[in-house]
C-alpha cells in the first residue's frame, strides 16, 4: 500500500514539475533557480561563472560546482532585472569542448544563444561573433552578415525574415534586435 502510494506521489509531482519546470513544487517560488543534470531537476541559489566555465549551486549548507560536462540547463534569477535568465549546456569547435551559452530566444526549432570570447580551436586566434545557434542538439555560429544569416535559418520564413529585418530596421550585431528577430522567426514556426 505504502510502495502504491509513494509511487503515486512520485508521478504527480514528476507532472507537476515537467508542466511548470519554473516552479519550485516544494515552496510555490516562480522564481525559483534550478540547474538539470544528468536528467534530474535540482533546486537551489544558482550562479553561473563563464570565467571559469560552470554552474554553482547552494542549497542548505552545500555547494556544488558543476562543468558544462555535467549540465543540460541552468536556471538564474537576475535581481537586477527580476528577470530569470537560462544558460544551455553544449559543445562548439573542432574539440567538442563543453561550453555555458546564454539562450537569448528558445523556439521549437532553433534556439538563440549568447557567448563571449569563444574561438573554434586552439589553433585558430580569431574571436567569434558572440552569437550562437542550437538547432538540434549542435551549436553553430551564427552569421552577423543578413544574407548569411538568413540562409541558417529554416528555408520557407527566408523572404519574410528579409522583409522583417527592412522593415524593423534591425541591426544584426545588436543583440535586442537580434532577438527581436528571433522571436519573430519563432512565431513564424507556430503558425
């Protein structure tokens, strides 16, 4: 009976935590931090540290450090902004090294990220852009020239997206009107 009811419990808050992955089910926080590892959803005060490459969590009287290596997401309340800011796990350049980006726009298709002072290997000295790309599991940089841009993006939004950033004015290598575009591009999938 005990095993049923423990297994039952288990399922609904599974539920409850992949319906509202922002909620902290134990306190009723929205602005709870949390980082996913290995599959599991931990929860605590979170901090990112791209200096040194990893994700810091406290909770109660234990801190844990952890590499991209070990990380899919991370979750970080920004006081300054009350804005929640989420950071994305994965590997870029000829290497495969793991690396923290800042997402700046999710669609279901492609994700916008963000990420200062990455080169491609250690035998290439040039710097690149800071904006990255995430379509299906692979990072890739992103273009900051609009016709190179355009043709990383999904083929059939391609004239539309032209016409947005003519329209709008956009300035590829400013990061709002980056996004701007990006989640304009992510309401064209949806429709």
């Amino acid at each position: 009976m005990k095993t049923a009811l423990l297994s039952s419990l288990f399922s609904t808050l599974s539920l409850l935590l992949s319906a509202h992955p922002d909620m902290d089910i134990v306190s009723g926080n929205e602005k709870s931090e949390y980082i996913i590892s290995n599959g599991l959803m931990i929860f605590g005060d979170t901090d990112v540290n791209l200096d040194y490459d990893d994700a810091i969590l406290r909770s109660g009287k234990d801190i844990t450090h952890y590499p991209p290596s070990q990380l899919e997401k991370v979750a970080v309340f920004d006081e300054a902004t009350g804005n929640m800011e989420l950071y994305f796990s994965g590997s870029f350049g000829l290497n495969n090294k793991q690396y923290l980006f800042k997402i700046l726009s999710e669609g279901t298709s492609s994700t916008l990220l963000y990420r200062e002072g990455l080169q491609f290997s250690s035998y290439d000295e040039s710097i690149y852009p800071p904006f990255f790309l995430l379509v299906d599991g692979q990072v890739y940089s992103l273009s900051t020239d609009k016709k190179e841009l355009i043709k990383q993006l999904s083929a059939p939004y391609q004239k539309e997206l032209l016409s947005y950033i003519k329209d709008n004015h956009l300035d590829l290598t400013n990061k709002p009107d980056l996004i701007r575009l990006f989640e304009h591009y992510n309401v064209l999938q949806t429709e």
